[in-house]
C-alpha cells in the first residue's frame, strides 16, 4: 500500500481561514505555496 504525502502543517492565518472563510482558502490553494499567507490575509 502506498502511503499519502504528510501535509506541511496551516499556519495561524490559514486555519482561520479555512475555519471562517472556506471560499478563500479553497481559492488560495492554488497559488504558490510562499505567497498563500499573503492571500488569506
């Protein structure tokens, strides 16, 4: 069996996010990685 990739772990700002505004999250996961943040907030 293959193992699934460990998840690097949300930062404050992206738990939030995810928590209180899914649209954006969702939507910010398609940006590069080092600009998310930059994204949610």
């Amino acid at each position: 069996m293959s193992e699934t990739p460990s998840q690097a772990p949300l930062s404050p700002i992206a738990a939030f996010a995810r928590a209180h505004d899914p649209d954006r999250f969702l939507c910010a996961l398609f940006a590069p990685a080092e600009r998310r943040d930059a994204l949610f907030a």
